[in-house]
C-alpha cells in the first residue's frame, strides 16, 4: 500500500514538473516566432506567403490566447492545485493526475500549430541563410536597392540624437506601401525578411530591446567612426 502511494506521489509530482517544462517551451516558441516571424493581418497576407494563410493571419491571437492560458494555468497550478491536492489520498492523486493530463490535452492542438510555424520560420532562415552565401554585398545592394532607400531614407529622417528606427513600424508600413517589393523579398527568401536584410547589407546598426512577448528590434544608420574602423 505505501508503495502504491508512493507511486502515485512520484506519478502527479512528476506530471507536474512535465506540465511546467512545456509551459516554459510553449513560452519559449512564442518569444522564438514573435522575435523572427513575420505575421502580417488577414487583409495584408502576401501572395505565396511560406506559412498557410489561416496560422500567419492568426498567430498575433493565438498568441495573446495561448500566453492567458498559460498564466492562468500556472496560476492555478501553484496557488489551487497544488494546495488543493491531498497526496495521503490515493483517490485525490487519482484526480490530480488526470486534471493535469487534460490540460496538456487541452494545449496539444496549440503546441503542435506552434511547433509547424517554428519549423518553417526555421526552414525560411535556413533559406534565407543559403541565399545570402551564394550572394556578393553588392549583388544584395542592387537586388533590394528600393527597399534599402527607404530603409536609408527612415534612418536619416528619424528625430532625435540616436535616431533608432523601429523595425516593426518600418516592415508594417512597407507592407502597404511596396507591396511588389516586399513580395520580391518573400519569393527570393521565403519569407519577407526585413530583419534580416537590415541586418546583412552592412549599412545599418540593429540593436533588441526586452519587452513582456520578446525582443523588438530597431535599426539606425551606421555610425561615420565605426564604418570607417571596418
């Protein structure tokens, strides 16, 4: 009998511990997919776009849906849960291990759509990685020559001493306005890439700042001193 007891100790103590490391990669992929994705809304989703149409439109909701879920059910987890569960009853124990498989039941569709979008941004970098290998700065410079004016021309014109740009505010407006060229360095790339182009052609500074969902990215032009030092 203790040794039954013991077990299901063992059993609820460690699908807890299993709940609480997926909650952490279900985190840990969202960060991932808001960090380098590029999601654009339902009346703005690019033609040929690398992920299907209803997870690229949908992803800035099953975001903020998923993230309440986890903290709700983090919340209740440490505060009700545990509290609640009496581990001298063999019956509670029961109960305890069966609440916890739902909700990983519960979260698997989600998981599993995350884990299809992480691995074709992943695929998209890769491809974007080949591409910028077989490619010369300069060939890059003449491809994307509308897109990095413009890029040149938001630096220049920001106020203020440092002049970040806020690569997002950029992308969402190039979205409307160049749509032809957007969707250029989507079919070269696989996905519409601006980061990672600011980032490559060796004309901008890009720097991350910490927020509550993950990083946002900014771009400025690079400083006189420190191109001349390259």
């Amino acid at each position: 009998m203790d040794n039954d007891m013991e077990s299901l100790r063992t059993d609820v103590q460690r699908k807890v511990g299993r709940n609480v490391v997926v909650y952490q990669q279900v985190e840990a992929m969202i960060n991932f997919l808001a960090a380098y994705g590029n999601f654009p809304d339902d009346e703005h989703v690019l033609p040929g776009s690398y992920l299907p149409h209803q997870l690229a439109s949908g992803f800035d909701t099953l975001r903020k849906r998923v993230l309440l879920d986890l903290a709700k059910d983090r919340y209740e987890l440490v505060h009700q849960f545990l509290a609640n569960c009496n581990w001298s009853s063999a019956d509670s124990l029961l109960r305890a291990g069966q609440i916890l498989d739902a909700r990983m039941d519960v979260l698997q569709p989600d998981i599993e759509c995350l884990e299809g979008m992480v691995k074709d941004q992943q695929e998209a970098m890769s491809a974007w990685t080949r591409k910028l290998d077989s490619m010369s700065a300069g060939e890059m410079l003449k491809e994307h020559a509308a897109l990095l004016k413009v890029l040149d021309d938001y630096a220049r014109m920001m106020p203020g001493h440092e002049k970040w740009v806020p690569v997002f505010d950029v992308d969402h407006r190039l979205t409307r306005a160049m749509p032809v060229e957007m969707t250029a360095l989507e079919e070269a790339y696989g996905s519409p890439c601006l980061l990672s182009l600011i980032r490559s052609c060796g004309l901008f500074e890009v720097r991350a700042v910490e927020t509550g969902s993950g990083p946002e990215y900014w771009y400025r032009l690079k400083k006189i001193e420190t191109a001349a030092a390259r």
